[in-house]
C-alpha cells in the first residue's frame, strides 16, 4: 500500500488503512523507526478516568470506572474484597 507525502510533509494514509485501524480524522498515530522500516501504530487505548458521581437514584455520592467500565454487583464486589487486607 503506498502513501504520500503533503506539500506540508504530512504522510496521507489511504482510508483504508484508517479504516482498519479503527481510526477517524483527528485521532493521533504512533511511528517507530525498527529495522529500517517505520512503523504505525494508533496509540494505546485509555479508559476515561474514574471519578466520583451522585447516584441519580439515592442522590448519594458514588465512584464510576467511567463510561464503558464494566458493571460490578454487589457479589462481585464482595468477592474481589474477601482477600483484601
């Protein structure tokens, strides 16, 4: 697959390289120099941060994983703090 390079030296990726990397405009990719080759990469993925939120239900304060954290019930919880000093 072959590129080019912009008038201002910026490298243009074919939409179907973007497309398989799960990229979109504006999102930021890593390069590398291995071997004699340059590689791409996008960046790891972060999970938006934890925070502290009012429960919408008992108007309490409770800690989030944030969007797209996975849902711990109560058993769940409880089983994870059994081995906790």
């Amino acid at each position: 697959m072959q590129m080019r390079i912009s008038e201002n030296g910026e490298l243009i990726l074919p939409g179907a390289l973007v497309e398989r990397l799960g990229m979109k405009p504006g999102d930021r990719i890593d390069a590398t120099f291995e071997g004699g080759r340059v590689v791409l990469a996008p960046p790891p993925t972060r999970r938006p941060g934890a925070g502290i939120i009012i429960d919408p239900a008992t108007g309490w304060p409770v800690l989030t994983g944030g969007e797209g954290a996975p849902v711990l019930t109560s058993e769940m919880v409880a089983e994870l703090l059994v081995d906790f000093p």
